[in-house]
C-alpha cells in the first residue's frame, strides 16, 4: 500500500533542514538523543540573578560567574564576528546565550577544518531547534542577563520552520488547529491553560477539604440521561448493541449516593450532539458532585466557597477584573460570600420590569413573538412555566453581571428535581433549583435533588413521550435509575458546574474554544 507524499515534503525549507539532519548524523551527532538533563527554568534564572552583581562577558569563560544548564527552542540567531548571540525559549520564558568561537563546543562535534564548532552552530542549526546549553551566567555591557555556552547539545533537529516571528500565527483557525504552534508563539495562551490547570487543582483541593471522593464513571452508557441534549451514538461489537456517549455524569452519581457513599465528586468528559459556537463544543468538561443531606441552599454556600478559593488560588483576592462578552468592557467582580439571591420571578421583575403573576399566557408569548429572536413555533407551544423561563433568559439574564443565584424555577425545566417546599410555590410548579450566574453567563445549576421514586418515574415518562413525538433532546426512560431510587435514596444536593466556562471567566477568555487544548474543528481538506 502506498500513501501520497505529504505536501510539506514539497518545501524548500523543509527540504534544507532535511539536508542539514543528514549531515548532522553524517558528523556522528545523534540529532534526537535520549537524555538530557537542565538544572533549571529560564524563569528561575531571569528571577534568580537579574538582580544579582554578575560579571560582564571578559569574564564568561574564566568561570568566575554561577554555572548551570538548561535548554530550549532556537527562536533568535545572530552571528558577530568571533561571537553570535542567540535567544533560547522553553515554556516558562526566554533568555540570551552568547556563542564564541574559541570557547564553545558543540557535544559529539569534531572540529574540521572547513567547519569549526561555531560555524556548525550557524550552518547546521536552524530556527525552531531544541538545544541544550551548558555554561556561565552573566550580564552584557548593556546588562541584558546572558548565558555564555561553553557546551551545546543537539536535543531536537526540526524539519519545519516556526511561524514568521513579524506577522506570526495570527488565523484563529490554525491556532486552534494546530495548538503546538500556538503555545510556541503566545505565551498568553500558554498562561491561560497553565491557569486552567491551577483551577482544577485548586477545585480538587476544596472538595477534599469538604470531605469529597472524586470517583469515576464509565463515559460509554446503555441509557443516556442527566440533561436535555442529543446523544452521540456508538456501537460495541463485544455485545452487538449500540451505546451512547454520556451527556452528564448525573445518574451514575446518583446511584453512588443510593449506594452509601455520603460526598462525591466527578470530573469528565460529556458529549452533547449540539451546534458549535463561543461558549458550546460537543465534547466539554463537567464537574458534577452530590451531598447526602444537603439541599440547594447548602449548595449556594459551597458554589460561594468553590469561587473564593479559586480567585484567592489565582489572584490572591476575590475581587477580580473580568470582561463581560456582552459589553466588551471590564468590570471588577467581588466573589467574597454572600452573593445576591433572587427567584426567577424576582429577576425577571427587576431587571425586565415585568410582573409575571399578573400577565396572562397569551400576555407573555406576545411580549416573547414581539421583543425576542426565539422560533415562534416554540413560543406557541410552550406552557406557562416554560414563558417564564423563556422570559428570564431573555430580558434579564443579560443585566446578571456581578454574582447571582436565580432561584425556584419552574418545574419544566428540569425532570430531576424536587417540587418547591414552600406550598404556594409547589402548588404552582416551582422546583428548589438555582443557577449561578457572573457575567450574565450561567456558571453552575443545582438542585436539591427528586428522590420521590413515583413522581420521579412520571416526570420521566413525560420525558420519553417527548422523545417517541420526535424531541431529540429528550431523555428514554431509564427502569434502572427509577430502580435504584426505589431502594432509598436519601435526602441529596447536587450541582453541575461547566469546568471549561469557568476557565473562560477566569482567564478571560473570548471563546470556549480558547480553553479547549483541541477543540473540535472540521478536518483540513
């Protein structure tokens, strides 16, 4: 079988750097060696000793001045005379390296008489090569802090060159594509996912603090439930039966706390078979984590606590400067606990001026039909909890800026939660649900979560109707769950919390896709 050749083969540059790795191999260099060891970090160098008294380059090779080894990527080369000077990046920075023609030797290397260890650095190297450095710190008659190499090593011959260091990687396509580059050429980009990191940490360390388990749950599921969303489908030949991608890590959870087990936790992957767009990829990241004994009310506290943690983790301070998509301004947000609490009535009174205990159904959809982009057909067919709902997300979602928790929402809204405690509200179908909302974006969604196995069994059924009518989003029924809840299932809070909308708010971030190491994207052609 053959393939074609790859057009980058085609290249002259590609072609060059070919040329220059056979001669390196011809010299007796390995170009791609199995070891190499630094001592440290460009960063720790540049903090370390760019306050330091350090002598200037007459110095370098008399090793007067601190030794040390590190390596990184060739970004910079320039050849003066008996010295070139070079600039050298690893992920936390780059620094100066100064090369001399008497001084320097490059490892494995034989001096001829045609190609001296400097001329080797300068003919055989190229922009985008890995090299180790070993030699003496000091600082420029400028006092730029440099590294004299007295040893280099060849760690990695590349074939293709970086992007242009003038116009750089500046199509949004080929940095999500081929994110490699990306983190190469913006080091803010390798920051924001350094700062991802550091969130999810310091979210596994509150729940530990708060005596959660993180467990795991299989991503592959007979029954698919937990949101309203479109399954990915597979199938497994093992049993010949197809299989769905989970599209939350809800009902597994759940069944844990059936089972006994008191605080849990899951981070993972789901998968909803949706559109595409700022703040949605069909394949994201939820944390999902469960209290038996606890209630939504419990949750706001803990949802307070989870984002003080990771403002002072971050920024040492829970005010912060976030920027808001909808305005493209920056506004100062204050984390600190207790944040703003209103129903989803009371939000919709304040911040749209609209009493919805007094307006009618047909009240409501004319004032959807006039003043909102929502398709007709789903305006004309929603029930009265529905138009609230609908009427929430569109006149007063959007003025929720600093911290809130929306509150009571209307039963359709989710299958999975239980009826409101207070009769009044019971009677008129309000659930003990809240989200969170910075930014006028929905952050988390909780619930004191339906353990009444009847009525948990009807609203499921209504779910499965929906989905035999043609809803897509709409869940089967699953016996298995209803099952378990039948053996006990005690009184539990849950919430849902979106792990790469949450790095968005943090890092300020203008697309989910900036967050996501690989998000999804059409394949080149």
């Amino acid at each position: 079988m053959t393939f074609p050749v790859p057009e980058y083969h085609h290249h002259e540059e590609f072609q060059n750097r070919s040329r220059k790795l056979k001669e390196i191999r011809e010299l007796g260099i390995d170009p791609y060696p199995p070891k190499y060891i630094h001592t440290q970090k460009t960063a720790q160098v540049l903090l370390e000793y760019e306050t330091k008294e350090l002598g200037h380059s007459d110095d370098a090779g008399a090793g007067h001045t601190p030794h040390l080894c590190i390596s990184g990527r060739l970004v910079l080369f320039r050849p003066m005379g008996k010295n070139a000077f070079a600039h050298i990046q690893d992920e936390t920075g780059r620094i100066q390296v100064m090369f001399n023609r008497d001084l320097t030797k490059v490892h494995g290397f034989t001096p001829t008489e045609e190609l001296s260890h400097i001329k080797f650095l300068e003919k055989k190297l190229d922009l985008g090569d890995i090299i180790g450095i070993e030699g003496n710190i000091f600082k420029t008659q400028r006092g730029e802090l440099t590294l004299f190499a007295k040893n280099v090593t060849v760690l990695a011959k590349s074939l293709l060159p970086l992007p242009d260091k003038h116009s750089g990687l500046v199509d949004k396509g080929v940095r999500y594509r081929k994110r490699w580059l990306d983190l190469i050429t913006h080091p803010e980009s390798l920051d924001r996912f350094r700062k991802r990191s550091q969130i999810l940490l310091a979210i596994r360390n509150y729940m530990e603090q708060n005596e959660f388990e993180e467990v795991e749950t299989a991503v592959l599921q007979n029954v698919y439930g937990g949101a309203q969303a479109q399954p990915f489908t597979t199938h497994l030949n093992a049993l010949k039966q197809d299989m769905f991608l989970r599209i939350s890590l809800e009902i597994p959870l759940k069944k844990l706390i059936v089972g006994g087990m008191q605080r849990i936790y899951e981070i993972g992957k789901v998968f909803r078979n949706e559109g595409i767009d700022k703040t949605h990829n069909p394949e994201f990241t939820m944390m999902e984590a469960y209290a038996a004994g606890w209630d939504y009310r419990d949750m706001m506290e803990f949802v307070e606590g989870l984002f003080e943690t990771i403002a002072l983790t971050l920024f040492g301070d829970t005010k912060v400067r976030l920027c808001s998509e909808h305005e493209s301004t920056t506004h100062v947000i204050d984390l600190k606990s207790p944040w703003k609490r209103l129903s989803m009535k009371e939000a919709i009174s304040e911040y749209a001026g609209m009493d919805v205990d007094k307006m009618t159904v047909e009240e409501m959809k004319q004032r959807l039909l006039k003043e909102s982009h929502i398709d007709p057909k789903g305006v004309h067919a929603a029930s009265r909890g529905a138009l609230v709902s609908m009427l929430f997300e569109e006149f007063a979602e959007k003025h929720l800026i600093q911290p809130h928790h929306i509150i009571d929402h209307p039963v359709e809204t989710t299958p999975l939660c239980k009826l409101h405690r207070d009769p009044a509200l019971r009677q008129e179908g309000y659930v003990e649900r809240f989200e969170s909302f910075i930014l006028a974006r929905e952050m988390c969604n909780s619930y004191s979560e339906l353990n009444d196995p009847e009525l948990q069994r009807s609203l499921l059924v209504q779910q499965a109707e929906k989905k035999a009518s043609g809803d897509l989003e709409a869940n089967p029924l699953d016996e298995e769950f209803i099952e378990s809840i039948c053996q006990g299932m005690p009184l539990t809070g849950g919430i849902g919390v979106g792990i790469d909308r949450l790095v968005m708010l943090f890092t300020n971030a203008e697309s989910i896709r900036d967050v996501l190491f690989f998000p999804l994207m059409k394949p080149e052609e």
